[in-house]
C-alpha cells in the first residue's frame, strides 16, 4: 500500500482527527499563540517507553504556564498508548494529547502535530528517548539562526549493519532527489512556526521517507537549513525492519520524485528534480553547519 497521500484524502483525514482526552476539541488548524515551543511526540505503541521520555522533557521544559507544549500524537496505537499519553496530561497542563485511527505512519503523525501545535517554535523528537535534553536545547538555538534545523547523527553510532544500510540509503536520497545532508533520517528536527505552515501543509508521504520529503520541500521553498551534530542513543525495542523499511522508503521517495515530476506539488515544486547522473552536483539549498549560542532559550529552561 502507498504511504503518500493525496491531498483530497489528507484533508479529510485531519478533519476526522480527535483529541484523545477532549472530544469537544476536534479542530487542527493552526492558532496563532504566544506559546513559544512545541515539542512533537509521534508515538506507535510506545506505552513502555513513553513515560520516562515525558519525565525527562518535562523536567527539563520551562514550567511557566502557556509557554511550552508537548504534543503526543498517537498514531493508532493498539496498546495503552493513550492511557499513559493521557495520565500524564491530567497531571500537567503542558502535556496535549491527539489520537488517530488507524495506524497511518510516522510521517502522518508528525504532519498531524505540525499543523495543530501552537509553538513559535516546533520541535519533534523520537518517543523511545533516543535524544537528550541537551540536544533539543542544540535544535532551539539553531532555529535563531536558520529556519530549519536538523539533527546529525554521528557516524559511528549504531550497529555495524544499520549504519552500511544507512549510507546506501543516503547516497539513494542524494542520487534520486540530490539532497546534501549527511543524515537525513535523523528522528529530531525543528522549524520556525512560518517554516512549518510552508513545509507541512505540501507533505504527502506518510511513512518513514517523510524525512527525505520535508528536506526537499525546504530547499524548493529557498528555505535555509541549520545542520546540528547530536548523539542519538541505542534504545531497546526498535520498530524500524531495516531490509523492509528501506526497501519502502526507497519506494516512497521514487513517489515524491514522480509527484513532483506530475505537478502534484504545484508551484512549490517547479524547480527542475535532478536527473540521476548530475544529482550530486547540482546547487544546494541555502544550509548551515549551526553554531549554537551559550546559554539556555526561555523555553527550556525548567522553573
């Protein structure tokens, strides 16, 4: 089954959408708040784990009412997902919690939480805990410099196998799409609030390839991006089929080079796809290695 979306669909989807405490709240569209982040949480069964990683962000998050939300966004779990989502936000008022059925993927829900947080700021990071406070505070600090930033992951990190198959992945990417990042899968990326309206409301892919997807839709939109080392740490309980999962990224960025090819992008994506021979040199978008400022933003800082 395609994991990219057609417009017509994606819309009635995110009609259909539910908060999961409150049924009254059914609404995604966008409000303009003077609520400075948004840190997105997209979650697919991730009870076990999920609370440890709330803890640890909370704890860390400015408790000044309104100014911080963590958006847990359910994407159809089948187990007590929303239970646990939902006795932490009965507990702290900057916990929000939106829930879906069924399962669409990981791009789906990330695009769910863009286009409903109320942060100046959005940040989405990986449910499991992969990432640190101290690298979310990196993404925060990059965004006063660029529009977009991005999470790098070392090299060396990770199986032997999975960082093989990840270089294949990437050297794909840069062939089909010519994108230049160094990682592009990188589960922690953030956006000025502007930047997310342009980018999100163009995403079609729902599974794991939206990655690919959202970094072309910045450099079609001229949009600079921030590039930020981060350390991503092994958790237990991955749900990524690397021979599987790679295989239907492949297959959803070939969709995005097509779509793009067939107009579905409209005006966003009229600058010309490179061919497969001459992706490697073509011109970059506007991208910079961040240095990050000292010192903490508001936002982060607990009270």
């Amino acid at each position: 089954m395609s994991a990219v979306t057609s417009a017509d669909t994606r819309s009635e989807q995110l009609t259909n959408l539910r908060p999961a405490r409150d049924s009254a709240n059914t609404s995604c569209t966008s409000v303009r708040t003077s609520t400075a982040l948004t840190v997105i949480l997209p979650c697919y069964n991730e009870a076990q784990r999920l609370p440890v990683t709330l803890q640890t962000l909370l704890a860390h998050l400015s408790g000044v009412p309104g100014q911080v939300e963590v958006l847990v966004v359910d994407d159809g779990s089948t187990d007590a997902t929303v239970r646990v989502a939902d006795g932490v936000a009965a507990g702290d008022g900057r916990v929000r919690v939106l829930s879906y059925h069924p399962n669409r993927g990981k791009g789906f829900a990330v695009r769910t939480g863009m286009l409903a947080a109320e942060g100046e700021l959005i940040v989405f990071t990986d449910a499991d805990g992969s990432y640190s406070p101290s690298d979310l505070d990196q993404i925060m600090a990059a965004l006063g410099e660029a529009p977009v930033a991005v999470g790098t992951r070392a090299s060396t990190s990770g199986p032997v196998a999975r960082r093989a198959a990840s270089r294949v992945f990437n050297l794909a990417i840069r062939g089909s799409l010519g994108l230049p990042f160094g990682d592009t899968q990188s589960g922690l990326k953030g956006f000025r609030r502007s930047a997310a309206q342009q980018i999100f409301r163009h995403t079609r892919v729902d599974g794991f390839a939206f990655d690919v997807e959202v970094l072309w839709l910045a450099g079609q939109l001229r949009l600079e991006v921030a590039e930020v080392r981060v350390q991503a740490m092994q958790r237990q309980g991955s749900k990524v089929r690397m021979l599987a999962d790679a295989l239907e990224m492949l297959g959803e960025v070939w969709a995005v080079r097509q779509a793009r090819t067939n107009g579905a992008y409209g005006e966003v994506g009229r600058t010309p796809t490179p061919s497969l021979d001459v992706a490697a040199g073509i011109a970059e978008p506007p991208r910079t290695a961040a240095n990050t400022p000292s010192g903490t933003p508001p936002a982060l800082q607990a009270s």
